[in-house]
C-alpha cells in the first residue's frame, strides 16, 4: 500500500472552492465559513487550525460529507462530493476516509477487535480479523483484542480509534482533536502513532487542533480566523 500515492491520477486529492456554510441567525444569517478554497496533495499533512469558534470543525466536517455547505464545492478524488446523496457521500467515505475523533466514538457493545473489523466487514473485507489483529498489534494493544471500550483507558480507546481508521489503508485521515480527551503524555503518544502511520502509509492527513505543536509537525498548515483563511502556510514553524 506504501506506493498508492505515486499511483494516483489526481495532483490533488481534495480540492475545494468557494466554501461557504451558514446558518439561520433572526434577520441575518450566522456565516461560520466564508468562501473557502486551497487544494490537498495527496499523502500531504494538513493541519487545520484556529481560535475557537473560527469554523475548524465545521470544515472538516464538509470535507468528509459529513455536513452539506451553503456554497461552493468540495471535490474528493475528482467527484464532486456534494453533488451526491447522502448514501453516495456515504459510500465515497467508505472507500477513500478513515476519521479519528475527540470523543474516540467506539461502538460500546463491541470489543477493540470487533470495533476495528466493523469497516473492513462493511467493506466486504474477507480478512477483516486478520487485518484488525495486525492492526491492533501494530497500535500496541494485541494482548487487548477482546476488551470492551469500558474497560480501556482513554489513551487505549484512541489507539483503537486509530487502528479502526487506518485498518482499511484509507487514502484520506480527517482527525477532529484527536488528543483533546487525552492528557499530554498519551496525547502525545497518539501524535506520534498518526504521523508514523501518515509516513508508512503515504495516506493524506487532515487534522483539526488547536495545538500549535500539534500543527507544526505537519508539512503544512491552515489557520481560520472568523470564518476565513487567514494564513496557509507549507513552513508553519516559521510564524506559529
């Protein structure tokens, strides 16, 4: 799988134009993204940042489909991503994105192994086990495939996380805060663990913090002020 991204067609593997989203606010409408647009190469590092309240998250969220915008276009491997329904947006995430979130978000019921099979099995996955164990190994939890997210530490439940969304080899990884729950050490752990699995996997990094350690590890960043793009930046030591 290292070699998908020198394979790939598209120079850019997200491409977005003219985003905008708002919202009903009284008289006026409450705009959260103002004409967004920039471009993602595939297997860069992208972190998205910005004060609270700026539109990170509503962005990503667009990004992924997991929202609708107002205005303006999102492209994903060239298909224009909401120019589909929902179960062809659906669908779109299911072969190309993985997502790690603040919440870790685990199905309760399942245990750490299942948790990781569930996308590969959706995916129609023959070896979904086999490839949730190695997974779950490669994260450090092997001697933990049959624990429930109840009985994980919160760092552990994240690993996990992590593995679920890099199982299926996505060629996109939107990750909302993903140590935002964790305390610095773990947080910093699970850094690590995305980055060397970005590297490994060549798969495309797009992730929210507000952490400008975090956002200087990677290749580039975007910072959002009020709704707009107020640096976008490939050196982002130099002015974080």
């Amino acid at each position: 799988m290292k070699d998908f991204v020198a394979e790939s067609v598209f120079e850019n593997i997200i491409e977005v134009s003219a985003l905008t989203k708002s919202v009903p606010n009284g008289a006026e409408p409450l705009v959260i993204l103002h004409e967004i647009g920039f471009a993602v190469r595939p297997g860069e590092s992208l972190a998205i940042v910005g004060a609270s309240g700026s539109g990170k998250s509503t962005l990503l969220a667009l990004l992924a489909g997991l929202d609708t915008p107002t205005a303006g276009q999102v492209h994903i491997a060239g298909e224009d991503l909401h120019a589909l329904d929902e179960d062809g947006r659906a669908a779109l995430r299911g072969r190309l994105a993985g997502f790690v979130f603040q919440s870790f978000q685990l199905m309760p019921h399942l245990n750490a192994l299942e948790n990781v099979m569930l996308p590969l099995e959706l995916a129609g996955r023959k070896d979904a086990e086999a490839v949730a164990r190695e997974t779950l190994k490669r994260v450090g939890l092997g001697e933990r495939l049959k624990h429930y997210p109840k009985h994980l530490s919160g760092g552990e439940q994240q690993r996990v996380a992590v593995a679920r969304a890099f199982a299926p080899r996505p060629k996109i990884l939107f990750a909302d805060e993903p140590t935002g729950n964790l305390d610095t050490v773990t947080g910093a752990t699970i850094i690590e663990l995305l980055f060397e699995l970005n590297r490994e996997l060549g798969t495309t990094l797009v992730l929210v913090t507000h952490d400008d350690k975090i956002a200087s590890r990677c290749g580039r960043f975007i910072r959002l002020a009020m709704g707009r793009i107020e640096a976008d930046s490939a050196r982002p030591e130099l002015v974080l």
